[in-house]
C-alpha cells in the first residue's frame, strides 16, 4: 500500500514538472505576424461606460452606430462588462468621436481613448474626463479669465477659460474646460472675496452631466442607489450637500471675443486710434516743413500749358509714405493754379 502511494506521488511530481517546462516555453513571434491585427486595432476605441447598470452589449453597439453617423464597418467588442473596443473603416470617423469625448448612452458618460499598443484595455486608466464647466453669479468686474482659472483650478485641471453671453440683456459668464477626477464628487460652488469687496458666493453649472447622486455628489449612480446614503440611512430625506439638477448647465452661451492691447482692431471714434493718427500726420508734416523748395519741386508734378509732365526724382532721405503724402497735397495744389490759369485765358 506504501509503495503504490509513492509510486502516485512520484508520478504526479513529473506531471507538474513537465507541465511547468510547458508553461514557461516561450513562442516568440514576428512583426509580419500581427501586422493586419495591428492595423485594424491601430483604427479602433477603447470606451468605458460610467454606471452602476448593467448594460447589454447589443444595445451600446446599436445607439452608438447611430450616434455616430452610421460609420463604415462599424464593429464593436466586448472586452469586459461596461468596456468595449469599436473598430473603424476610416480614421476621420475614429477622430471624429474621439473629439466628442465624452459621449452620452442613456444618461450615462462614455469615456473614450485611443487604442494604445502595448497598453491592456482593462487597465487603461479612464479616471479621469474633461468637462465643460461655468461660474455663474459673478460681479460684472470680476468676470476675467485670470480669475475664472483660479476658481477652476479649485475643480480640477484646467485647460482653458473664455468669456461667454448668456444672450442679450442676459450678460456674461464665465467657462472653463477642466479636467477631473470621476470618482471626486462635484462642487456646488464656492465662497470668493477681497476687502473692498467682501464675500461672494460663486455657484457651479456644468455641461452634459450624466447620471449623478444628489446625496454624495459622484458620477454614475442617483441617490436610490448610493451605498453612502444607504449606509447613513438619509436617502429618503432628502440630499445631504442640497445637491440637485440645477447643477446640470441649461444654456451653453456663445463665445466673448477678446483682443490684446496689440491685436486690438481699429476702430473709428477709438480715442487710441484718433491719438495715433494726429501723431502720425504730426511727423508728416513736420517733415514736409523741413523740405526745401528744390526738394518740393523735384518731387511736385510739374503742369505746363495744361498737360503734365511727372519728375521721377525724389528725395532720398524722404520715405514713401511722406512721399505719396507730399505729391497728392502738392498735385491737388497744382491742379487749382492749372484751372484758374484756364479761366483767364478764356476770359481773354
């Protein structure tokens, strides 16, 4: 009985021996192998749904395809729950919803990145998501975008900040994309100030917002289904933050143009403008004073018995603008002395 049970146990040994050896074989394979797999995934999406749901694959596939404009072969995959990768035929279909990001499945956000090699779907980090977001309930003199960045900055990462008309008679806000974290709950808004203008209460809207609990404030499930609200057991009196659906923006505004000092148009009736102009014809004239009588008449136009004979000499220390300035003025006085020189020979 002894020596069977050995004899087993010797013979399970080299059985998880050969297997190991097995496993840790190596098959190294070429470029040229996976060339046609690296095209296709090379034209492909990797999105990750935010929601508590469970979702059937089928119904992403179909919204999405519509969505989008109905793209040539169109394919999606499954890679896990709540993740797929689509395939494109073209690439100006891929960049286009790659420039939408994020999308929209039933109010719920779909997070998108681009298809990394070397990178496992699964493991891709879609943490975080840029958002559109709009300061609201400002004073009319601290509506600037060097503010508005440092109010963002509280949010999150910001890309960009701009002026926006909520319409006419309605006024200015202000917006900024920013980048945040999913998982950090949202703000409502926050307490800003200075001495001579004492504390204002800044509020918060923000751009497609998907699927959010009023109770925590975190994206991708409602208060009926938030595990800190269920364990509080507060949910069904009401909202711990007085979070709710005005946080989702209703208008999206249309941007304020602005100019810099140096890039200012010109404008008729601007002060600026008027003031460099007199200083401009100021240093024309102060030039055409010094001229001397033999510099004006080899640059003047010279009239003789009603016909015009140009002289193409010019001063050399004169510039063109001065120059063109000098033989109009010059030219429109010649051609008074030519029409009063006419009417007295008629006279005659």
């Amino acid at each position: 009985m002894e020596e069977t049970r050995h004899e087993i146990e010797e013979e399970n040994t080299r059985t998880r021996s050969n297997t190991t050896e097995e496993e840790e074989e190596v098959l190294e394979y070429e470029e040229e192998d996976i060339e046609e797999g690296v095209e296709k995934c090379n034209h492909s999406l990797v999105e990750k749904l935010v929601t508590d749901k469970n979702i059937n694959p089928t119904w992403v596939q179909t919204a999405m395809f519509n969505i989008w404009r109905r793209p040539e072969d169109f394919k999606m995959v499954e890679i896990r729950p709540k993740l797929f990768q689509f395939f494109f035929h073209k690439e100006i279909d891929m960049r286009r919803v790659l420039k939408g990001n994020p999308w929209m499945f039933r109010n719920s956000w779909l997070l998108i990145k681009k298809w990394e090699r070397g990178v496992n779907p699964a493991e891709m980090d879609f943490s975080r998501t840029e958002i559109k977001l709009q300061i609201w309930n400002m004073p009319e003199h601290c509506k600037t975008t060097t503010l508005g960045r440092k109010i963002a900055a509280r949010v999150g990462e910001v890309m960009e900040c701009n002026v926006f008309s909520a319409g006419p008679g309605k006024g200015n806000f202000l917006k900024a994309s920013v980048m945040i974290r999913i998982e950090d709950p949202l703000k409502e808004g926050l307490n800003m100030g200075s001495k001579q203008d004492g504390l204002t209460k800044v509020e918060f809207k923000y751009e497609r917002l998907p699927t959010f609990c009023y109770f925590c404030g975190r994206i991708g499930h409602d208060v009926a289904n938030c595990e800190i609200a269920e364990a509080e057991e507060e949910h069904t009196s009401g909202s711990k933050k007085g979070l709710g659906a005005w946080l989702r923006a209703d208008i999206i505004g249309n941007k304020v143009e602005h100019s810099t000092e140096q890039e200012r148009p010109t404008k008729m009736g601007d002060k600026e403008t008027e003031k460099g102009t007199q200083q401009g014809k100021g240093e024309v004239l102060e030039k055409m004073a010094k001229l001397t009588m033999k510099e004006k008449s080899q640059q003047c136009i010279e009239y003789k018995e009603g016909s015009k004979v140009s002289n193409r000499e010019k001063a050399p220390h004169q510039t063109a603008e001065v120059e063109i300035i000098t033989i109009k003025e010059t030219n429109k006085e010649a051609t008074d002395h030519g029409e009063e020189d006419k009417k007295r020979k008629e006279s005659r």
